[in-house]
C-alpha cells in the first residue's frame, strides 16, 4: 500500500468505465450508496480504472466475492503510473462520482463525470481528484467474480473491453 500512496501524492494532476454482459448497471435508474468493505483497485491502462468491492456492509460478511465493480474512463491518456491497491476501504457513489477512502492511510481517490458542468472542488486534504472523464459505471449482481480475478485483467475483443478471469468488462468508451 506505501507504494500507491507514494506515487499518487506526488502527482500534482491525474487524469485518468466494464460493463459485464447481462449485469445490472446502477444508471439504469438505481442512485447511488455508501459502502465498506475489501477492494481492489486497479489501474487498466493509461485511461481506465476498475474499483471492485466485497461488501461486509450489505448484511453478510466478507466472502472474497466482488458485489460492485466501478469502471472509470478518462478522456484522455495520462502519466499514471500502475496502481495496484488491495484493502479495506469505504465507498460513496452518487451517480457522476465515486469517493474511494483507503482505511487507515488517510487518503481518498474521487472518481468525477462533470458532463462540462462545474461541481464542487475537493476540499478535502490528502484527495486525489480523476475529473477529466468520459464515464464512471457500476454493476452490480455478479456470480462468481472473485477479488483475486482482477490480478491479472488482459485486453478482450475491443478497445475498451477487458477480461478478468472468466469475466468480460466493458468500460464507458
């Protein structure tokens, strides 16, 4: 974990959507939510990161199982370097951002979609702030994706599809 944090607070600026088939994506009229639990945090390429959770908020515990999957897409490459967090974390999702807090380092990610309408800067210390978007997108009611299936996500069948163990993404292009 000390190396994502070292390398996301020394970046001043960050630029950075899957959508699996047959799941349910929350734009489809569900609002957004607050949850806690263990994630993973992985950035894909230049331009898209996933953030999968296993809830131990939604009245079970944690059971390795991803519940919900965030994929963000910038609108334009940037200089990220590789991330790759495992952890605790708590996650708040409003629709057009997702605030990712890792537990116990004092540092939160948001994920912005301003669709060209200013909104609020972060006034929080220690945020890092992914505004430049083309989408953010969440699904929910997967079977059988596990945490571990996003260690090795390789490239699928277009330009913003990837594969993740037996599981197609397919972020916001």
């Amino acid at each position: 974990m000390g190396t994502i944090i070292r390398a996301a607070l020394s970046m001043a600026i960050l630029f950075v959507g899957a959508s699996p088939s047959a799941q349910n994506e929350q734009a489809l009229g569900l609002t957004g939510g607050s949850w806690d639990g263990q994630s993973v945090i992985r950035t894909v390429d230049a331009r898209r990161v996933i953030v999968a959770i296993d809830t131990t908020n939604e009245g079970r515990p944690a059971d390795g199982l991803i519940d919900r999957v965030f994929l963000f897409t910038a609108s334009e490459a940037s200089q990220l370097p590789s991330v790759s967090f495992s952890g605790s974390v708590h996650l708040e999702y409003s629709g057009k951002m997702l605030t990712v807090v890792l537990n116990g380092a004092a540092l939160a990610f948001q994920f912005v979609v301003t669709d060209g309408v200013a909104d609020p800067m972060v006034t929080q210390a220690n945020t890092i702030r992914f505004d430049r978007a083309i989408g953010l997108s969440q699904y929910t009611g997967w079977s059988g994706f596990r945490l571990g299936d996003l260690e090795h996500i390789r490239s699928g069948n277009c330009a913003s599809c990837y594969i993740a163990g037996r599981h197609e993404l397919h972020f916001p292009a």
